[in-house]
C-alpha cells in the first residue's frame, strides 16, 4: 500500500527536479567573457557608474580601491558568493550582467566592464587627464605595470601562472579560507554550484570542503601540492617585492600612488584574512612598513574595512582556532620554505 503511494511520488518528484533543471540551465546562460569594455551590451543602470562586487572577493577590493581613490561615485550591487553566503553569482539576473558568473563587474553608462586589472585601468582613465593613479613618465607606467599585473589574477584555471603572478598564488592560498569558512554554509548552496557552475572544479572543491573541512584538506596530497607550490612561488615573488622596495618609496614606483598599489592592497589584505601575514612578512620589513602605508590610505578604510562581511570575519576566526587548537595542522600548511619544489 506504501509503496504503491511513495513510488509515483518519487517518480513525480524526480521528473518534477529534472524540468526545473532543464529549465533553469537554459535560463543561466554562461560562458567566459574577454576583459574590457563590452559596448555591444547595454544593461539597466541608474547611475553612471554601477559596481557589482562581494566583500571578500580579492578582484571585487581592487575595483572599489580604485575607484574610492579615484573619487568616483558608484551604485554598489553586493552579490553573495558561495564563501559569503550562497550563489548569487549563478543566479540569472547576475549570469546577464556578467555571463561569466564571476565578481567584479563594473557598468559603466550601462556597458559592462570585465576583469578587474582591465576594470581598473578603464576607470582610471576616465578620471581625466593626465589619469590619477598612472604616471605620465613611460619608465615609470612599465614599472607600474609590471607591478600591477604581478598581484593580478589570470586565467580561469589560475595555477598555471602562479610562477609569473603572485594573485595568481593567492587564489591557491585562500584555499584554507575557503575551507574553513564552508563550516557553517548549508551543503545545499554548495549543491547549487555543482548543478549550474561552469567551473566545475570550483564547485567541487567547495561541495568537498563542505564535507571535509579544513582537517580534511590538508589530508588531500593534490591540493597540498598546490599549495607547497603556491607557497614556494609567493615567497619568490615576495622577494622580489621586498627588494624593490628597498630602494624606493614609499609607493611601488616612488612618490606617486598608482593602479600598482591599488592592485597589491587586496593581496595584503588577502594575507591577513587568510592568516599569511605573520608567514609572508617574517624577516621581510620593508614589506611589513609597506602594508602599514596602504593600511594607512583612505580607500582601505572606505573599501575594505567599511565593506566587510561577519563571514570573512567568522572563516578568519575558524582557521586561526583550528590552527591554534592543531598545530600539525598549522605546520602542514606553513611548512618553512623549500629551495625546491
Ligand atoms: N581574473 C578575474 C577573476 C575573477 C574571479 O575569479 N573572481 C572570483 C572572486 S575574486 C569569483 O567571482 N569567483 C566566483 C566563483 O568562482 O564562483 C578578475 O581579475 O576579475
């Protein structure tokens, strides 16, 4: 008699998920976009410029960096990753904004703007001439690129290029933010991401930290991997940062704050929340008075601090007690450096 009821329900209800499914995966249309201005799209928009943007997103700080620095009033749009609370990202409205389905996005006189390095420097430009926070002095532009695209974040798989970018080394190090900030995220807006996310990998991950935490992570060889080869390039990179900045001032290319220190602002922060400061800046002090000079500005007050999450504070909190309370846990992932990998 149970029977004859529970299987038509679990056949009706089967057939009932499986065209919601069908439907909703047409309706979030979602491919990768290239960076810059897209004039082709025209979106709705109130004001002329328009931020869509996620506290903890280390791309979405540098877009408010700069335009706070800039000066630019903008319309912010918070969307909610899955690390601050669930996939808004996927959902339709966001995939027509930015069908890539990743933070930021700035809209400017309703046209999309890609890719926070190329967000940036459009903004940037429109601020006048000469731009605020790009010198004039072509020697000193090269510096300020090269120094902007090094805490950049390239590729969609960002591991290949962690050996030429260290925000490309970040994304690897956030890791055990990630999962330690999965802990109090139902499993069902993980699930979300396994069904819609285009980035399969990411979503996997996250379904997995879900389920195994940050004891588990550090039991999976290929993710530590990852991260003793992240860890290995960062301190490279550092290096190299320390030691320009041994002789120059206070800013990366001198007396003039730029789209450089715009960009690498996140990436400090980035270490804080993801409890690296003490590891990355331990015998390097010119870093150490750098990052207290970009604590220093305006923008870190207006674009990180008053911008914040309770779950950036709460996963910050997680990994530090679960460092604190395991320190097998802790000398896992902060292995002293290796000449090799
Ligand atoms: N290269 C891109 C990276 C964009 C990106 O991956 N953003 C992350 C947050 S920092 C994101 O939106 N992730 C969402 C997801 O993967 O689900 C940029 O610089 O804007």
């Amino acid at each position: 008699m149970l029977s004859n009821f529970v299987m038509p329900a679990l056949f009706l209800s089967l057939l009932a998920f499986f065209i919601w499914y069908i439907w909703e995966k047409k309706h979030r249309v979602s491919h990768p976009v290239k960076g810059g201005i897209d004039t082709s799209v025209t979106l709705p928009h109130k004001q002329e410029f328009e931020l869509y943007h996620n506290a903890l997103s280390l791309c979405s700080k540098k877009a408010r960096i700069c335009l706070d620095e800039l000066g630019i009033p903008y319309k912010s749009h918070h969307i909610h990753l899955i690390e601050t609370g669930y996939y808004q990202t996927l959902s339709r409205h966001f995939l027509n904004i930015n069908p890539a389905g990743v933070l930021p996005a700035l809209v400017h006189k309703g046209h999309p703007v890609y890719e926070s390095h190329d967000i940036i420097d459009y903004a940037a430009k429109q601020s006048g001439q000469p731009a605020l926070l790009v010198p004039e002095d072509q020697e000193q532009l090269a510096l300020m690129q090269y120094w902007s695209d090094k805490a950049s974040v390239f590729g969609e798989d960002t591991r290949p290029g962690m050996a030429q970018y260290a925000g490309n080394c970040i994304s690897v190090l956030t890791l055990p933010l990630f999962a330690s900030g999965m802990t109090a995220t139902p499993f069902r807006y993980a699930l979300m991401g396994l069904l819609f996310h285009r980035l399969k990998i990411r979503a996997v991950m996250f379904s997995l930290f879900k389920i195994i935490g940050l004891s588990g992570m550090v039991k999976i060889p290929l993710i530590m991997k990852e991260l003793k080869t992240a860890r290995h390039y960062m301190h490279i990179h550092l290096d190299e940062l320390e030691k320009h900045l041994e002789s120059t001032g206070p800013w990366l290319i001198g007396e003039q704050f730029t789209l450089a220190d715009v960009s690498w602002m996140p990436m400090f922060e980035r270490f804080r929340e993801a409890d690296w400061l003490e590891y990355f800046l331990k015998g390097r002090p010119a870093l150490a008075a750098y990052w207290q000079r970009l604590k220093s500005r305006d923008s870190y007050q207006s674009a990180i601090i008053d911008c914040g999450h309770p779950t950036i504070d709460i996963a910050t909190g997680w990994l530090k007690l679960k460092k604190l309370n395991h320190p097998k846990i802790k000398a896992l992932l902060e292995e002293p450096r290796s000449v090799a990998l």
